[in-house]
C-alpha cells in the first residue's frame, strides 16, 4: 500500500488492484514532470474510487466529472452535500448521508460528520480503517472570536468527534486537518483527536505550505503512540507493508 499527499486536502492511497483518491482540488507533478492524477492515476488499469467530502472548491474540482470518458472503471463516492449545493447531479455519484455506508466486495465506506460543510469517510480494508476528515476539525478560531462562541465552536467538534469513537476501534491511518490559520492552538483538535481515538498512523492536511509549522505535530502525536509522518513537498509518498 501507498499513499501520496497530493495537494491541500488530497489524498491518493493505493492498494493492490484498486486506488482511492480523497478530496482532489489540484494536481501536482512526478518527479518526471508527469502530473500524479491525471498521467499517472487515470491511465492505470486497476479501479478507481473518487471520494468527496463537500463543495467548497478546495475539496471539489469538478473536472473530475470527466475522467469518467476516459476511465470507465471508476466510483464516485460523495457527501450528500454536494447535491444539495447544486453543483452535482442525481447521476453523478453515489451520495452519502451521514451515518450511510457504502459497501461492495473490496472495501466499506461510512460516512461522518464535519464541523463544516458535507462529511467525513471512514474506509475499511483488510480489517485496516483509514480516516479522511475532510473539513472536520476544531474550528475554535480562540483568538479571533469571543470565548464562548470559541468553546460554541469547539462543543461541535467535540460532539462529532464522539460519534467516531463510539464507532471506530483503531484507525490505521488518519488524514486530518492541522490549519495554522487558527493561531496558537492550531494543533489542538489534530491532538484531541489523536487522544480519543488511537491512531496508528497520522497525516496532516489543509495547512497550505506550512511544512515546518505543521510537522510540530509530530513531538505531539508521538505522546499518543501515533506516528506522525512529515510532509515536505506535493507529491510526497509513504509505502506500507
């Protein structure tokens, strides 16, 4: 298995005979100078499951609604939401509720909450979940609002957070935000989540090219026996047994 940070919040995993790919906004090169999505990705033979989480356009490009005439072995799996903006169609994908599930003969999906638009996945395979928060996280926003409308904020985290706990056992992997927007504590849903729900492996997202800032979170993670895995460039791959 392998997995390959792509850009903002998109994730490409690939596993033996299938690929996910999380959120894509904008591609990025190959070391060949090949873009990773659209010379690589869709010209490989094995299936592909393009996951959503919402509509806001750094999460939703939709030029993906393409690929499928030149891919034809391809799923699209979304957020409910994105129907409900508008810029889908009844056609164009499968749409999750939250608490929906998704399952066929390779892998499960469920669907989650977000602490912003659409939802969140949770993927199943090989007894292995994999998480993708999409824009889930603790937007508190400490230093900007009033403390109760930042504790408002965080209470709505924390509720969502919850529900994944109740459900989840251990996560192989999580891919979740760690925004340096937020101040000084912009690390603080990343370790509280981490906190609540063991993690093996965990991979950040949507901090723009903060690298330095965001690999802070390693020290941290590592209090939680999570493996924090740097990131230094688009493009960047981490190869599982």
């Amino acid at each position: 298995m392998t997995i390959t940070y792509i850009y903002h919040s998109c994730y490409l995993i690939e596993f033996d005979g299938f690929s996910v790919l999380f959120d894509y906004y904008k591609d990025t090169p190959r070391e060949d100078g090949s873009d990773w999505v659209k010379d690589y990705l869709l010209n490989k033979a094995e299936e592909l499951y393009v996951l959503c989480s919402h509509s806001h356009y750094d999460h939703f490009n939709p030029e993906i609604l393409s690929w499928r005439e030149r891919k034809k072995n391809i799923r699209y799996i979304f957020s409910r939401e994105l129907w409900e903006s508008g810029k889908t169609a009844d056609g164009d994908a499968l749409y999750l509720e939250k608490e929906e599930v998704y399952r066929d003969h390779r892998l499960t999906i469920k669907a989650f909450g977000s602490t912003d638009a659409g939802g969140s996945f949770l993927v199943e395979y090989n007894n292995r979940q994999f998480f993708h928060a999409g824009d889930l996280n603790n937007w508190h926003w400490k230093e900007e609002v009033s403390t109760e409308e930042a504790l408002s904020y965080e209470n709505y985290f924390l509720c969502e957070l919850e529900l994944l706990a109740e459900q989840v056992g251990r996560l192989y992997l999580a891919m979740f935000p760690v925004d340096p927007r937020l101040g000084r504590y912009f690390m603080r849903g990343a370790e509280q989540f981490v906190s609540r729900i063991k993690t093996d492996h965990f991979l950040p997202m949507h901090f723009g090219e903060n690298w330095d800032k965001v690999n802070l979170f390693e020290e941290i993670a590592a209090r939680y026996d999570c493996q924090f895995l740097p990131l230094s460039h688009y493009g960047q791959s981490f190869t599982f047994e």
